[in-house]
C-alpha cells in the first residue's frame, strides 16, 4: 500500500516544531453498483482469484478490499468484466 509523509513545520515563540504524519492511501476502489456481487460477476470473482497478494477477499457474496495487503498491480482494475475496480 502506497503512503505519503506530511511535513508540517509550526512557528511557535521562535520555537520551530516538525511534525511528520503518514497517511496511508487506498489504493483501489471497488464500485459495488457495477460489481454485482460475485454471483453476478461473469468472471465469477476473477479479481479475487488473480489477487496474488489476498487484497480480494469474498466476504457474504461481496468484494472486499484488504488494502495493506495491496501491492498495486492493477491486475484487479485490468481483468474485472464489470469495470467496478478503479484507482482512487
């Protein structure tokens, strides 16, 4: 999973204060209208099975999205048949 560190420098009384923040980004988003569920999907849960790293899990019948396991190949957003997988 991809993230971005934040600098924040603060001027207080001649006292210069950094502070370091990590976001964490999402990689993808799931579009859970187009996707259909899994019983709906005519690569019946492709993304899932091409998931090399388990970032696609089934969970009841949905797609459910493990972003700290997301390596961000695109392989997800490249093979889904519905378009429902995209970057954020």
């Amino acid at each position: 999973m991809k993230s971005i560190c934040l600098y924040i420098l603060i001027v207080e009384w001649d006292i210069i204060i950094v502070k370091v923040l990590e976001v964490r980004l999402v990689p993808v988003t799931i579009d859970i209208d187009k996707c259909g569920k899994i019983d709906n999907c005519p690569g019946e849960g492709l993304c899932i099975k091409l998931c090399e790293q388990g970032a696609l899990i089934e969970k009841d019948g949905d797609v459910v999205l493990i972003s700290e396991n997301c390596d961000d190949c695109d392989l997800c957003i490249q093979n889904c048949p519905n378009q429902a997988i995209s970057k954020v």
